[in-house]
C-alpha cells in the first residue's frame, strides 16, 4: 500500500491511498510525470481520483507503509494464562500474564 501526499501552494495537503504493488522507485518516477504536464491532470488510483493542476503542486511524498493486519499465528497448545488463576501461590503484578502449555 502507498500513501500519497500532495502539497499544494495556499491549500491543505490531499492524501491519497493506493494499493498498487509496484516498485516505489518505479511508483514514484511514473507518479512525477504528472509535474510535467502543463494542464490539469488526473491521479487516479484503485480508491481515489483527483484532479489536480500541476503548476500548483510544490510536492509530492510518496510512501510504503507495511500492512500491520496479517494474522498473528499461535499454536493450539499455547494458552495465555494470567498469574492470578495460576496455581503458584507468589505475589503477582497487577495484569501480569505468563505463557503455558497446557
């Protein structure tokens, strides 16, 4: 996933989100074309279309942000127990929990 900001002379920056899987490097140069052009032009990506007049436009940040929602895996034998149901009779921290096969 890409996170694009554009900045713009006198307005707030648009933020713009694509899922593209190219390169950011490749991303970036393909993206920069839009600079070039004289006219209004238009950023369209899988979620956003934006019309843009490039004379406008101080800059441009690109950036590849790490998808954070994989699942996390743990093995069925491996269960979070908190110490305080634990059949040790030790003096336990506040929300303290310990991992235990079970």
């Amino acid at each position: 996933m890409k996170n694009i900001t554009i900045y713009q002379e006198g307005a707030e920056p648009i933020l713009v989100n694509d899922d593209d899987e190219e390169e950011l490097t490749s991303y970036s140069k393909e993206l920069s074309s839009i600079l070039e052009n004289n006219n209004i032009s238009i950023l369209q990506t899988k979620f956003t279309s934006v019309i843009i007049r490039p004379s406008k436009i101080i800059s441009i940040v690109v950036k590849e942000t790490i998808d954070t929602k994989k699942p996390i895996k743990i093995k069925s034998k491996d269960v979070i127990q908190s110490k305080k149901h634990s059949k040790k009779k030790e003096p336990v921290e506040k929300d303290e929990y310990t991992l235990t096969d079970e």
